[in-house]
C-alpha cells in the first residue's frame, strides 16, 4: 500500500513536470509515455502505476542479470572486446573513462 502511494506520487510529480517543460523531447522516457497514453485514454491510472512499479521493482534485477551476461560473453570473445575499447577510444578520446 505505501509502495503504491509512494508511485502515485512520483507519477503525478512527473505529470506536473511534464506540463511546466518548454520542451518536450527532452524529457520523453517510458514514464511520459506512459502518462501520455493515459492522457490519451489508451490506459487507466491504475496502468500506469502498475507499470512504473515493475519498472522500479524488476529493472534492477534484470539489468544485473543481462550485464553480466554481457560481460560474460565479452570475455568469451576478445576481438569483439577489443573493437569495443577501439570504438570507446574513438569516442572519448584520450580522456579518463569513468
């Protein structure tokens, strides 16, 4: 119940920073989307809830699970490791990566 609450509320402060932006294209996520198809009736405020709650709940678990396989298999194949340091370095330059 607190959870829920606590989603309602951040939903709604997105609602309210979604209607105050100049533009909008900098602050489109899966989160205005979301607020969008609500708006326009697509889904129900209970929708959208429930899927923000996932997203806060399941991203971390499965993001971990999906990077570590990443690095698994970037280990398993150090060509494909090597064009990725060729691409970052090609990217960043000579500055420090963090």
């Amino acid at each position: 119940k607190d959870l829920k609450g606590a989603m309602e509320i951040l939903i709604e402060q997105k609602r309210q920073k979604l209607s105050t932006v100049e533009k909008l294209d900098e602050h489109m996520d899966f989160a205005s989307q979301l607020i969008f198809a609500q708006n326009r009736g697509d889904l129900t405020a209970e929708n959208v809830n429930q899927c923000v709650l996932e997203m806060m709940i399941a991203a971390p678990d499965t993001l971990s699970v999906t990077l570590f396989f990443m690095l698994i298999l970037i280990a398993e194949h150090p060509t494909v490791e090597e064009e990725m340091m060729r691409e970052i370095e090609t990217v960043i330059g000579k500055q420090e990566l963090q």
